[in-house]
C-alpha cells in the first residue's frame, strides 16, 4: 500500500504508548509522532512493517481543538516534553486512557473503566521537577536556523539534552521549563564559565577530557539548592575554582558536589564524589517529614506531586493503628516514613545498600521509631533467607513499589502466599502494573481490584504514575 517515503494524508485518532499517535488508512495503522488527536496532517513513511508503519509529520493541514502552542522553543528536536503541545486537560484524560488499556490489553480486565479514576492533575505543570541533569558534549546538534548561521556557532561545545535515539550528540540548551529559572541560570552560567576557561569535555570515543554532565537538585519545599559536577578527572584546582565563582554569582548554592567517573560508561553517578562546599546533601519536604537527599540519592522527582501520591496511599490502604505494613523496594525511605504515624510497624525492603542506609537516616532525622529498613534482594528475602519474617509479625497491608520492568513472578506469587488483607501496588508502567496484578489474581483469585488512581507527576510527558487498591474477599 505504501513505500518508505511516501507521503499521505491523515487524520490522528488518538494516543498510544510512549507519546506516538495513531492514524488509519484503510485500517492499516500509522504511528506518528509530535501530532495531537484530530490533527489533519501530511506525514511521511519512515518505516514500514507488515502490520504497521511508521511516519513523520510533513504538513499540519488542520489544527485540532486540542492542540496549544507549546510554550518550549526546543519543541519537538528536544523530545523530553513530548506533549506540551497538547491542551492539559486531554493530557490528564489520555493519560487515565492509558491506564484503562494497559488493564484491559495486558491484564484481560473487563469493565475496568469503572473503577479507574480521574487523574489527578499537577498544581504546577511548568518548573515542578527538583532534579534536572544536562549532559556536556564535543558534538553539538544544530537546529535549522542554526545552520544558516553556522559560521558563527561553537559546535564543538554543547551542555543540555541528548536527542532522542541520538546519543553522540547533545542539543545546546539555554532555557527549560521543567526545573526553575534558577536552574536556567545555573546552566548557563556553567557553560559561559567552563567555555571561557577552554576547559575540555569528556570524549568517549578518545577516552579523555573533563566534563561529563551537570546536575541540579532542589528542595522545592525548603529552598536548598545542588550543583553536582560530573567530570572525568579529579581535578581540585578547576572544581574550586568553578565552586568560587558559582557561589559569588549564586550564594543561596547550598552544596556543591564533584561526581568523578572514570569509567566509560555515560552515566551521571561517579565511582566517588568530593565535597566542595556545604555538607553534599541538601534536605527537603513531604508532609510534615524532612528527607536529606545526597547527590545519588533516588527521590520523587515532583516533590508536591509526591505528597498527593503518598496521600492516596494512606487513603487506599484505610491503615488502622494496628496494623504492620511491609514497603516492597522501599527506596530511601519515604513511603514508609510518610505512612509511619498510621500504623504500629513498617518493614521496608530495598536492594540498594546505600538507599537503606539513607532510609535509616531519614527516619533517625525524623525521629521514626517504628520503622525497620533491611537490605537484600526481595525475592531471596522472600524465599531462602526468611529469619526476617520470623521476627515480624504477618502485614495487613503490602505497599509495592517497583522499578517499571515490575516484579519477579516469584515476588507476586510470594506475596499471594503472604496474603496481607490489602494492597497498594503504585506503579510508573502500568503496563507492568496490569501483568503482576493478573498474575497476582491468578495465584490467589481472592483478590478484587477495589480502585485504581492515576496521578500525573511529569505533565507534557506520556509518563503516568498509577496506584490500585487490592482486598482480599472477607472470610478468607
């Protein structure tokens, strides 16, 4: 019907998964991307399978109601805030559609729009991320007007994103919408500096140079402020240097850190890290506890979008004061803390040493008493080393919170085995979500999904947090 190539005309439906839209012609299904359901558009084919095909748009030919005029010059080329041409309210009711067809393709869910809810929106949909990372780069992506003028741009310098699919090269950004505006001029002052001073960027392909990524962190709800320098020598001369500066233009810097990797690999976490001003953590916080987050430390990434998320935990798991709640992949700690005042005994369980080790401190900085943080991987702890279990009693209630590849089929069948009276799966993949709750059901038919709530903490993103509520059916 069509060769790579082509160029066609189309209507986009809807929609689906990762920010791509759907188009059908004759019923042969055309993913598009950077388009809002109801755009008319010429596209062009760029893949083409037996089943689908893949295309880029050439020409929006009519406008959808839905579309609005992204607020972001680096639009469309940046790829981070795929939706920020789509109206808000579509964006929150796409995203509870997401959630229902996860539930319904994936889990063989019947009539599960029922009891999924509203999503329940972001106050702020610009500025609410407290963590932003930019990566430096020798190879810079030039935009089309830039290229008119390529006399006179440095394209052997670039600090901001890398494109999407493209990791060899970075697109030199001056202004984003996600963190702050003191993170802008941060950025910025960071490039004009290490420019200024020919300092070198790191260069994988020669295994040599200094910068590698700068990240910026901040206590929404407190004020403190990171800077963390990722490089690839430890060099105490540039970083002071750097520190001195930046805390003359920017004194309300609470810590500035230096991250040194030396390894290949293109990650902004170092093999150690030195301090150079303030203690290398900063504190923020979530209802009425204080968490200190250090520069590798993991932590909701909407600050107050977090605290409407730990809210509909408390509300969903109706903890009584009695109770024992085991937090599955408890991270640093923040679930269980937040949830502590409800109930007699939180065990957390978390792989990572190190985030158990920030989860012990930010109880003892909270003056948590009834919370116990151990280390390991949750399916040996579940099956071969068990003496932690011995010494709890059984959970009324199961909190999950995975990474988005889910949980260990091991891990649901454990836990049909534990049988807690309730569940409060929170999920970043619903996809996943909807399997290990199928899966779950399965092992222990028992279980009922009583309530699922979307909520959205990265707007302009496909991205959805999603948390559903399972009972055990009385009597068992």
């Amino acid at each position: 019907m069509f060769q790579i190539g082509s160029e066609i005309e189309v209507k986009i439906e809807k929609t689906v998964f990762e920010g791509k839209s759907i188009a059908r012609v004759n019923g042969f299904v055309v993913f598009v991307r950077n388009v809002v359901p109801g755009d008319v558009v010429k596209v062009k084919i760029t893949k083409l399978k037996k089943s689908y095909a893949e295309a880029e748009p050439v020409e929006l030919i009519q406008k959808s109601s839905l579309r609005v005029e992204p607020k972001c010059k680096f639009f469309g080329v940046c790829g981070g805030c795929k939706w920020q041409n789509l109206e808000y309210n579509a964006q929150l009711e796409f995203k509870r559609d997401h959630v229902i067809e996860s539930f319904e393709r994936i889990g063989g869910f019947k009539g599960i729009d029922e009891i999924v809810l509203g999503t329940l929106p972001s106050d702020e949909i610009f500025f609410y991320r407290n963590k932003i990372e930019f990566s430096f780069s020798d190879q810079r992506w030039l935009l089309k007007e830039e290229i008119e003028n390529i006399d006179e741009i440095d394209r052997n310098f670039a600090l901001g994103f890398h494109l999407p699919d493209r990791f060899d090269k970075v697109l030199d950004i001056d202004e984003c919408f996600l963190q702050s505006e003191l993170s802008n001029e941060i950025l910025n002052f960071t490039r004009d500096y290490f420019k200024s001073k020919n300092i070198p960027i790191y260069s994988s392909e020669k295994n040599e140079g200094y910068l590698r990524f700068l990240t910026i962190r901040e206590g929404k709800n407190t004020g403190d402020v990171m800077v963390n320098l990722v490089t690839f020598e430890d060099n105490a001369e540039i970083m002071s240097e750097f520190t001195n500066s930046l805390l003359s233009k920017f004194p309300n810097i609470t810590t500035v850190v230096n991250n040194i990797n030396t390894r290949k690999a293109q990650i902004a976490v170092g093999e150690y890290e030195r301090v150079y001003h303030g203690n290398g953590t900063i504190t923020e916080k979530l209802g009425d506890y204080i968490f200190q987050i250090s520069s590798n430390s993991f932590f909701q990434t909407n600050t107050r979008q977090a605290e409407k998320l730990y809210k509909k935990i408390v509300e969903f798991a109706s903890f009584k004061p009695d109770d024992v709640v085991y937090d599955f992949y408890s991270g640093t700690g923040t679930i269980s803390i937040f949830v502590s005042s409800f109930v007699k005994n939180v065990i957390g369980l978390e792989l990572v040493e190190s985030a158990v080790e920030d989860a012990w401190r930010n109880a003892e900085i909270n003056r948590i008493k009834n919370c116990k943080f151990i280390a390991g991987d949750l399916r040996e702890k579940l099956y071969t080393d068990k003496s932690w279990m011995r010494q709890t009693p059984k959970p009324d209630v199961i909190i999950i919170d995975p990474p988005r590849s889910g949980m260990h089929p091991d891990v649901v069948k454990a836990i049909s085995r534990i049988k807690p009276e309730r569940i409060v799966y929170v999920s970043c993949n619903p996809t996943t979500q909807a399997r290990d709750i199928k899966l779950l059901i399965e092992y222990e038919p028992n279980y009922m999904i009583e309530l699922i709530q979307p909520v959205d903490m990265f707007p302009h993103t496909y991205h959805i947090e999603s948390v559903a509520l399972l009972k055990l059916s009385r009597g068992l």
